[in-house]
C-alpha cells in the first residue's frame, strides 16, 4: 500500500465529503482498493498425493444438524480508529485486531440448501480469484498426504470415458479418483477436482449444492488459518470459511476482494457470520464478526461497523433513506472523529457525541460551512421535524429549513418569504424562487441574496451543481426611512433534479443595529413530468 502524504489524505476526504454533501452517487462497479493478483489453477503444480491420515483434530469438525447461519452484534470498532460502540463519554479503540471477547452473534438462521448464486456473484465473477498462496497469510493444508494408492488391476480411468470439465486436467482427474479410493473420516472428493472436501465445509457445500452450487468444484486443499483455529476451502467461484465461533459461511470473489483488502480473517472484520443476503438482483449484504459488508452495483463494496453501523441499523440501512454505502468508515483531519459517506448522506460520529446521520439541505449547508470543522462543530443529535421545520443540532449551533411555503419570518417588524423551487408560470422551461421583504419602521437599509441551487439527476456519474444567485438592496445605510419593498426573482433552465433555495437578510435599523437572518427551503424534485404542471419542466406558455 503506498503512503500519502497528511495533506494530500485531507484533500481527498474532503473530496469524497463533498461529493456525498451533492447528494449524487459515484459509479463504483469494482471495489476501491486494487485487487490481488490472481491465484494459479491447480494445473500449476504437481497434484496432491492421497490423503492416508488425516489427524481428527485438525480437520474442521462437523456441525450439528441444526447448524445455522449467525449474523454478528455491530458494535465492533472498525479500520484504523473505528466508532466505538462504548458510552459516548470513552474514547474509541485503536485496535486493528479482533478483540477476544466478541460479542453474541444475533439472532440465528437457517441454512438455505439452494444452488441459486447469490446477487453478487455475476458482479465479482470476472475479477481475479484474491490469493493467498504467500506469506504469513497462507496458512498452513489442514491434511497429511502420503502416496497416492494404485489402481486396481484392470481399472478404467472416469477421464478416459468421458470428457474431463474445463479447469482440470486428466491427471487432475485421475488424481482425485484414487484419492476417492482412500478412506478418510469426514471427507468427500468431487471428481475431477483432486482436493477434499471435510467436516462442517462439506455439510455447508453439500447443503448449498455441491459442486452444481454456484461455489462450483473445489480448486484447493483445505487450509488451517493463521490463527491455527479457522478453516478455509477455496472453490472456482468463492470459498467457504469454518470457525468454531461462527460455523461454515460462502464467501463470493466479489466480496473476498474487499475482505482481502482489509486484512482477511486477521483483520477487524474477522470471520464471515452469515451468508450473503441480497437485497434484489443489484444489491446485498454479508455479516462479519467486525462489521458488515454492503454491495450494490452502482456504489462498490463497503464496510460499515460500530456506532455507525448501529445507527445506520436503525434508520432502515441499504434501504433506508441513507441508501448504500459509497465508503469505508474514514477519520476526518481532527483525528477523534469517524464517518461513512452514504448514496444520500453521510452518518458522523464522535466519542462525546455519538453517531448521527446528516443529509439532504442540512449536510449541503453544513458541508458548505466546512463539514465538522467549520463553523457547526460535530453533529450532537439526529435531525428533526415539526409541522412548520426540519431543525438538527451541532456541537456549535443548529441547521434548520422551513416546511413552510413559501418560507415565510416574521422578523421584528418586517416579514419576509421566500418562495419554494417551482418551474415558472410564465417563463418556457425555466425554474423559479421569488423573494420578498417589507419592514414597516424605518431602516438605514434592508438587503437579501438568494441563492437557488440544483443537483441534476446524472445517472451514476459524478455530478457538477448548478446555482444561480439575485437579490436586492434598499437604501444608503445611513439614512432611515421607510423603505421600498425588497424583491428578486431566482431562475435558471429546469432540469430533471433536486433544487433548493436559500436567502440570507441584512437589516440595518436606524440606530444602526445589525439584523442578520437565513431562510432555508427543502429541495424540491421539479423535471420529473409527474407532479402537476409546477413540477414538469415541458410546461409551455407560447
């Protein structure tokens, strides 16, 4: 993995920040980080001898007939400093390791005995097997092999009567058939693959399929992990991992990919605690002891664990107003600090003030003002809503935009009314916000800016906002007299998207007193041709 340098990691977390603050998805059909280099066939090497004896305890014990699929707690802290799910008023770990005392796994499932290949296998089916054929890694083949046994005599080889499957080779074949001749407890050969099958991997392979399930024909010895106690069998489209902890669980290439790149078994995610779950042909998820891993195929695969994870758990997660993950959980410049970035949001934490998710108006507001290092500090709470505002506090203020239409104040004496993002009664294809302001004692001047913004529906790519800003000044500033009505007229071409407005006031009462206030709208979706002749950007007055 190569260095950055401190600057040059800020600037891309701001980067991806502000592109979540947009509320556009990036396209991120593959996983972020560079992928292994892929694992040699069995062909490479000259195939195993039989296996005569296998000692009992190193082979992955079988699992009770009510073995079942585990899902994981998600309060384990994640990357290098995760959100920790302690009280708010302890610091975060730093461990990158799994801490011995894992919590319960959550409430249990039933295996599923099916061949149908979960969603992410066709996303992950042409990406590089993830090696582990070097280094510390590796682990070490579970089996003690001696001489293969010989043919009887007259014996006919299966390859010589019919054709040997791609992927293998005859001596492959014929390899795995004496292997079949040779007892071992616990242990199944599915020909022309020369490598077994044992313990609780083989129940979970036969109850997924066997070799017509999606995993296919073995491709690898089983291994013993690093950590002398998990087990693992690799397959042509996926491998199966054994801890006695968290029993046998699929893994496909798509998902490995990511979990190599956080350090397999040895780093925080741990073991996998579930088969994946999908979400539709496009999406799904698959519990490890750490975290979770989301996949959806616009955004990639991402990890979301701890504080996070659990809040991200109770707002309805991959199909919650969130959506799916679009990052890792990061560590913004403060270094205290932990966040993922989110299809329509982003959700922050801190070890004072807990997990939180801000989206929509408020995270573009507070992402304009410098997310949590600007001017709004930390987000301290989640975000609410009465009849009238949706209002989120920070560590050094509040966020907050009207429900009203138009967002109406009465400030002082002056009213003042912004209205909301509307496509435009007599102005072709265009969209419109109309601000106005009276004051009714005197004033040195009365001054506004609105600001109408758009985020344009581009697909999966990378989005570019569009604003357009007006406004309006009435009077010298030194002076006080009644002044004219303040008004201006916000527009732009519609475009299929999401528009907002924002107007902020500048009053200068007679004795020369400051008033300064901001009138935040919702964001409208206008362009869509649905919605009524003020929301379809094809309305014509010609």
């Amino acid at each position: 993995m190569v260095s950055v340098g401190t600057a040059s990691r800020h600037r891309t977390r701001l980067r991806i920040r502000r592109l979540a603050a947009t509320l556009v998805v990036c396209a991120l059909t593959v996983p972020s980080v560079g992928v292994a280099n892929a694992q040699p066939t069995t062909g490479t090497e000259p195939p195993p001898p039989a296996i005569t004896s296998t000692p009992e305890a190193d082979l992955a014990p079988a699992e009770p007939e009510a073995d079942q699929d585990r899902e994981p707690e998600s309060g384990q802290p994640t990357t290098t400093a995760p959100a920790s799910d302690v009280p708010s008023d302890s610091a975060p770990t730093t461990s990158r390791g799994r801490p011995a005392d894992r919590p319960t796994p959550r409430e249990q499932q039933p295996h599923q005995a099916s061949v149908e290949a979960p969603p992410s296998f066709e996303e992950g089916k042409n990406l590089p097997m993830p090696s582990r054929d070097e280094g510390p890694l590796r682990g070490r083949p579970s089996h003690s092999y001696n001489n293969l046994p010989k043919p009887p005599p007259g014996h006919t080889f299966r390859s010589e009567t019919e054709p040997v499957p791609d992927g293998f080779t005859k001596e492959e074949a014929d390899t795995a058939e004496l292997m079949a001749m040779t007892a071992t407890a616990g242990c199944e050969w599915f020909w022309p693959s020369p490598h077994a099958v044992c313990g609780a991997i083989l129940q979970r392979y036969k109850a997924m399929g066997g070799r017509d399930s999606w995993l296919g024909l073995p491709n690898s010895p089983e291994y013993t992990n690093p950590d002398g106690i998990g087990k693992r069998s690799q397959f042509l489209n996926g491998s199966i991992y054994w801890h006695p902890s968290t029993g046998a669980h699929p893994v496909t290439i798509l998902y490995m990919t990511k979990w190599n790149q956080l350090g397999w078994e040895t780093g925080w995610l741990g073991y996998p605690t579930a088969g994946e779950v999908g979400h539709g042909p496009f999406g799904s998820q698959q519990e490890f002891q750490g975290a979770g891993l989301f996949w959806s195929q616009p955004t990639g695969v991402y990890a979301v664990g701890g504080a996070i994870r659990a809040k991200y758990d109770t707002v309805g997660g991959a199909t919650g107003f969130l959506g799916y993950p679009t990052s890792d959980e990061l560590t913004p410049p403060d270094g205290v600090g932990r966040f993922n970035t989110f299809q329509r949001g982003s959700i922050y934490w801190h070890p004072i003030f807990g997990a939180h998710p801000v989206h929509g108006v408020i995270l573009a507001v507070w992402g304009n003002a410098g997310f949590e290092a600007g001017q709004y500090g930390y987000p301290i709470a989640d975000e609410t809503s009465t009849s009238t505002e949706t209002n989120q506090q920070f560590q050094h203020g509040h966020i907050a935009f009207s429900l009203q239409n138009p967002v109406a104040q009465d400030f002082h004496d002056c009213k003042l009314n912004t209205e909301w993002p509307h496509v435009s009664s007599h102005v072709d294809n265009t969209v419109n916000v109309v601000t106005t302001g009276t004051c009714t004692h005197p004033k040195r001047k009365v001054s506004h800016t609105t600001q109408l913004v758009h985020t344009p529906e581009c697909g999966f790519g990378t989005c570019v906002l569009r604003t357009r800003t007006s406004g309006d000044s009435k009077g010298d500033g030194v002076n006080a007299v009644i002044q004219e009505d303040n008004w201006s007229s916000t527009n732009m071409e519609c475009q299929p998207g999401k528009y907002r407005a924002e107007t902020k006031w500048t009053i200068v009462n007679a004795d020369g007193g400051v008033l300064e206030t901001v009138a935040r709208t919702p964001q409208v979706q206008l362009g869509t041709g649905t919605g009524g002749l003020d929301k379809n950007c094809d309305r014509s007055y010609n």
